[in-house]
C-alpha cells in the first residue's frame, strides 16, 4: 500500500468572512482578550526579535506601508495603507494584508486578511496599555473620532478595563451614532453611551481620553486646555509624518510611552517634540523595568502609531485560533512538487498552459 505523500508546503489562507466567522465563533470581547494575553507576553519577549522602523511610500493620497519582525523562528509582514479619501470611492480608509513564515525553511505558513485584524490589534494593544497606565479603577472614557476603528476600541476597553461610561464625539454627529446604535446592538453588560455635542462635554472628567481620528494633516484634536489631572491619554490616529492629533503643549506635561521609539518620533505625537524629548517604551513598564503611572494626578500618553510586533502577535492568534476552530481553507502558494528542483516538470504535469498553435 502506497502512503500518501504529505503536502508541508500548503498555506492557511484566512479571508475576512473567515476572521469575521472566527471572531463570532470565539465571541469579541474573549478574542480582544485572548489577544491582549498574547500581546503581553510577546512585548516581555521584547529583545528576542529584530526589529525595524515600516517602509513607507507616500502619495499625495495616503501611504502604502510595510511592516516586517522576526524573532528568528518565525517571520511576519504585514501590507498596510492608510488612504482618507478612500469613503469617496465605496473603500475603507485602512486595508490589511499579511503573512506568518517560518525562518527554518521560508514555508508561508498563515496567509491573511488584516484589515479587520488590524483593528482588533490596535484595540488590543490600546487595552493593554492602558492597563499599565491608566489609573485603578477608571471607568469612563472619552472617544474621540468614531470610524471603522471606534467600535473595536469602545469594546477593548469595556471587556478589559470596565469602561462603564463612553462618551462619543466626531465632527460627523452620524457617525456617532452609528457606533452608539452598534454598541447598543452588541448587548455589552452595563455601558452607557452618551453622544456628546462637543469635544469638552466628551472629554470633562473622563478617566481615558482615546483619540482615533483619520485626518491626515497637522490636527490639533485635543488641547491643552481640556487637560485634566490624571487622566490618561490613548493617541491612536496620528501614525504618519505630518499627522497628529494631540496640541504639543499636552506633551510636556504628561509621560508619554511609546512602542518602538524610532519609528514613533517619525510618526507618532512625538515628531513634534525636540528629537531629544524624553519617552519611555511600553515593553519596559510591561516587564517592570520602568514606571508606569506612579501617582493619581499623573497625566499619561500612550502614543501609539502600531508596530510590527502587534501584527506577529494576531497573525499568531489567528493561526492558533483557526487551527483549533476549523476555520480558513488551505491553499497551494507554492507548488506541491515530488522533485522540488523540477518546477518545469510540475507545471507540464499539472496543465498549467495550453499548446499555442505556431
């Protein structure tokens, strides 16, 4: 009896319907936790992967990034754009793609949809830093800007800190209640959604103040004068040179931590700042080598501009997660060859093209 042959060159292929099943299969708040564990654990593996600031390549329209990590066992990469205008044309300002690889052998692995998964990272890394940082027991937060990523953050932050009270602000009134009507629809346990008529009604007294805007320019979302003792702060949007959210006078007066420092002084809230301008990397509070909050009036900033190491992590969960759920379709990016140094032969075998009369 013949064995058959195992196929160790098939791809996991996960589109969005997948994701989107595998997220409905898992239920949303128990994968933005599953995700937020992963992250932790990954940031305390902080030195073991070589990192490096993503590869931009920017139009007057938006920018097309590319995002590679690697910790030498495994390599990831994610495809990323940012593009404003993109509504206009029926597109998501945000589209993702990326790839999970083993360094062993260079097999794709995970092959996926990130831009779905993009959102659910940043919420994820937004929770986790704010567990770090913000103070014991806040339970209401200000949203700020309520596109695509705003649902995901108002749920990250209710399942993972107990947010109670969200308050929502957009200079698009719809577009907060669109999301208030999505967050009502989600059945989330005890959070009250207020729809607010100004930036300062969202913002007064708010224990978090998220900021997660798409405008790409020099914005100055919130100002220093709305600034309140202790809060802490979570800059999501600026995440390009020339884009920013937050008034550069709030920045001297609060700590401010950061992913990976040279990629965010190039595009996080920080680009503002003199290129000495002190910040402190979150791995290090994760892993108990810096501060974090260290009094109750303490204002904190997690200027966020997403990293390469939160895309390894979810490209990792999804793998993990589909695996065990059945989900996503294996796919052959490369071919499945009984002598790897005949391709030609494998083509001819498999009809790969028709005869072409003379």
């Amino acid at each position: 009896m013949t064995a058959t042959r195992i196929n160790h060159a098939r791809t996991l292929f996960l589109d969005t319907p997948d994701v989107a099943r595998l997220l409905g299969l898992l239920g949303l708040p128990a994968a933005l936790r599953l995700l937020t564990d992963r992250l932790r654990m990954e940031y305390l593996r902080w030195p073991d992967f070589d990192k490096a600031a993503r590869i931009a390549t920017y139009s007057p329209q938006g920018v097309i990034e590319l995002m590679p990590i690697t910790d030498g066992h495994a390599y990831s990469f994610k495809c990323v754009n940012g593009h404003p205008g993109n509504g206009a044309v029926g597109l998501p300002t945000v589209m993702a793609m990326g790839a999970l690889l083993d360094c062993d052998t260079g097999r794709v692995r995970l092959l996926s949809e990130l831009t779905l998964t993009t959102a659910l990272r940043t919420a994820a890394t937004s929770a986790l830093a704010a567990q770090a940082l913000a103070r014991p027991g806040s339970r209401s937060m200000a949203l700020i800007g309520n596109g695509a990523q705003s649902d995901f953050q108002a749920i990250a932050f209710h399942a993972l800190l107990g947010i109670r009270d969200l308050r929502l602000y957009d200079v698009d009134r719809s577009a907060s209640v669109r999301l208030q009507r999505n967050l009502a629809a989600s059945g989330l346990d005890r959070l009250q959604v207020r729809v607010c008529d100004s930036l300062a009604q969202a913002v007064r007294g708010a224990d978090v103040v998220t900021t997660v805007t798409a405008w790409q320019g020099a914005a100055r979302v919130l100002t220093a004068d709305l600034l309140e003792p202790g809060v802490h702060l979570n800059a999501v949007g600026g995440d390009s040179p020339g884009k920013t959210e937050l008034d550069p006078a709030i920045l001297p007066r609060a700590s401010v931590f950061v992913e990976f420092p040279p990629q965010t002084r190039k595009e996080g809230e920080i680009q503002q700042m003199a290129a000495d301008f002190p910040v402190t990397e979150l791995w290090q509070v994760l892993a108990g080598q810096a501060p974090g909050r260290v009094d109750e009036r303490q204002v904190t900033l997690f200027d966020s501009v997403g990293f390469a190491l939160e895309d390894y992590c979810a490209l990792s969960f999804l793998q993990a997660a589909a695996t065990q759920h059945g989900v996503g379709r294996w796919v052959e990016i490369v071919p499945d060859q009984d002598d790897p140094r005949d391709l030609y032969g494998w083509m001819l075998a498999r009809e790969r093209f028709a005869s072409v009369p003379a």
